[in-house]
C-alpha cells in the first residue's frame, strides 16, 4: 500500500487533500481510476498516441519509491521511464518501480515501447490501492507539469509502483487551466 503515514514524503498527499486546490478538469484526470493510456487514447482523437521508453534499469528507487513500496533503503528495483505521446508530444511521464523479488517470472523489460497499462488493466484480479497527489514536476524529466499522482498495483504478489506526472504541454492542448 502506498505510504501517507510517518515517514512519507510530505511531497505525496492523499488524493481527498488535493481536491480543493484542483479545478474541476484536472480531477477528471488526477482522480480517475481507468486506464490513462485509455484516457490519453479517447482525449487526443485522431492523434497518434505513442510509449516512448525513456529508461528501464535495475537501480535503487528513491526515498520516497522505497518507502511507498515498504521496502529496505538499499533494496534493488525494476525501474522503468516512459513518456506518453501524442503525435510525438509527450503529455505524461511515467515512472514505475517494481522490487525485484516481486517480479515472479513477469519480463516487463519485454514491454518496450508498450505500455504498462495496456498490461495491468487485462488481469481479473488487478487491485489499485489509494491514490496519493504531488504539486512536484517529474525528477527525472525536463517538462514540468500541475500535477502528479502515483498509485500500487497488485496483481497476486507482484506488486508495481505508478507514478504519472501530467506535463504543461498536456494542459496547453487540451486547454486545462494551469492548475
């Protein structure tokens, strides 16, 4: 389960806490518990809609990554960066981050330009825990965005941490206010 106790990030805050500094498009967005890439698909119309792999490593999550997933400071993680594209212009980044011995023989470094979502949302038994929601821009990425929301997948005992960060670009297309 996603961490919002002691010790959390105070970056991170339960979706309900976001809910009135958000405009009524952005939770639209921010709250929905479908499929982005869904969503992302349906916003952009005759748009092509692209995963573009930005990086995918074994490596250390971040502090907060770590303490989200319940896992040792020095645990190991699949780790995995996309951009969500619309004709070649991205509107989201995601990060994902799976501790390694939660994997159980899925080869997710297989998805390439796939992605995560298109697999996730096929299982019966997927389970989305509570939705958490950042002010804070992507760290791993040059765009800067309103907002972000991260969430833990399960499916079993694997287990996947999401992080999407909605980027400026997104907003200007679609028109959403700036926050």
């Amino acid at each position: 389960m996603v961490s919002s106790g002691p010790g959390s990030d105070p970056r991170w805050r339960p979706l309900a806490a976001a809910r009135p500094a958000m405009s009524p498009e952005w939770w639209q967005w921010v709250a929905s518990r479908d499929s982005l890439t869904a969503r992302l698909i349906s916003a952009g119309g005759h748009r092509h809609f692209r995963v573009r792999l930005l990086n995918q490593r074994l490596g250390r999550p971040r502090r907060d990554e770590t303490l989200a997933l319940g896992l040792p400071l020095a645990h190991h993680a699949w780790l995995r960066e996309v951009a969500l594209c619309l004709d070649e212009r991205p509107w989201v980044v995601a990060r994902s981050v799976v501790p390694l011995d939660g994997l159980h023989g899925q080869r997710l470094d297989r998805l390439g330009e796939r992605s995560l979502g298109s697999w996730l949302f096929r299982q019966p038994d997927l389970e989305r825990g509570p939705l958490e929601v950042s002010a804070d821009s992507a760290p791993f990425h040059t765009d800067s965005g309103p907002w972000a929301r991260r969430s833990l997948f399960r499916h079993r005992r694997f287990a996947v941490l999401v992080q999407e960060f909605f980027l400026d670009r997104m907003a200007g297309d679609l028109g959403l206010p700036s926050r």
